[in-house]
C-alpha cells in the first residue's frame, strides 16, 4: 500500500487529499492536513471521490453525438492540416 497526495476535483477550492492505493484499487482516502485550503477536512463530495472511480456510469472517452436520435460514440481524433 502506498499513500498518495492530490488535489480534489470537485470544486475550485482545490482541498487536498491523501489517497490510500494498492495496485489499482484506492483503499481509502482523507483530508490533508498540512493543506491550507482545508486543514485535513473533506466535504461530503470529497469523502466520495473512491465512489465515483469505479462508477458504471463514469466517462472513460470523450464522446460525441450527431443528433438526438443516435446513441453517443466515442469521439475520434482528427488530423490538423499545417499549412
């Protein structure tokens, strides 16, 4: 196990977290308390940050929609010409 520092995501106030991981699994994770945004506290979006790492309906891709009738496919990178 290691012990990871970041920087929540949810908001502008940017709190600092540290983040328990193993491998790819987050174990667990808490407000950091050397961080002077929130002194070691997390908010109740912060303390769900593991939740939504491993949510079915979480984003991986961007993804793009050409109408309202047609599901969202994933996007594809276009070439820039260089003129």
């Amino acid at each position: 196990m290691h012990t990871v520092k970041s920087t929540c995501c949810y908001c502008g106030t940017g709190c600092g977290v540290e983040i328990d991981a193993e491998g790819d699994a987050v174990l667990a994770i808490r407000g950091d308390a050397s961080h002077p945004a929130n002194f070691g506290r997390l908010c109740t979006k912060g303390l769900t940050l593991p939740l939504s790492r491993h949510a079915a309906s979480r984003a991986h891709v961007p993804t793009l929609r050409t109408d309202k009738a047609t599901p969202r496919q994933p996007a594809r990178r276009r070439k820039v010409k260089v003129r």
